[in-house]
C-alpha cells in the first residue's frame, strides 16, 4: 500500500477491505458507505441540498459547477478544528448541510 493511501471502500453492505483491516495494512484515512465506521460516504449527505438549492436558486441542470459547488461547500463544512482521519466529512444526517449546499448554489445561478 502507498504511503498515506486512503480507501473509499464504498460497497454495501460489505465494504471492499473493513476500515481495521486497512488501517492494519497502513491505510491513512479510509471512508465506507455504512454508518458504523467513521467517513460515512453517502448520497443521502447530498440529495437534500441538491435538490433544495435547484428549487430555490432556479437553476434547471445539475451541472458540472453546481457538483463542484456542492463537493466544496460539504468539504469546507468540516473545520479545521473537526478534521481529522476519523473525521473527513460531516455526518451524513448533519442538518446544516442542505442549507449549506442551498447557499452556494444560489450564489453560481
């Protein structure tokens, strides 16, 4: 394994490689689609925001520059303070998020 990798084992129900393994195997950070381990990725972090932003802001397309908007707005959401290995994106339920993603998208129509 490269040093520093970091997996997005994001399979479910079974990830690809279980976070202790990887991390067993020198993995620096690693992110799964289940809710047990730390770096939940999923869409459901997503979708509220997206679709909130569209309506409010009027866009009529998912474009390249409104995922961009939206990967960034989630990516910055998470502080300096918060970010760690354990700790690369905010929580999937995190009730700020949609608001967050609604703000940026509004502000590229």
């Amino acid at each position: 394994m490269a040093p520093k990798a970091i997996i997005f084992a994001l399979a479910n129900p079974v990830p690809e490689i279980l976070p202790p393994e990887a991390e067993k195997e020198g993995a620096f950070i690693v992110a799964t689609g289940r809710s047990d381990f730390h770096n939940q990725i999923n869409n459901s972090l997503v979708f509220p925001g997206i679709f909130k932003g569209l309506l409010k802001s009027g866009l009529q397309e998912v474009t390249l520059k409104a995922k961009q908007a939206t990967s960034i707005a989630i990516a910055n959401s998470v502080s300096e303070k918060e970010l760690s290995v354990k700790n690369i994106i905010p929580e999937s339920l995190n009730p700020d998020i949609p608001f967050i993603i609604t703000r940026e998208l509004m502000k590229i129509a």
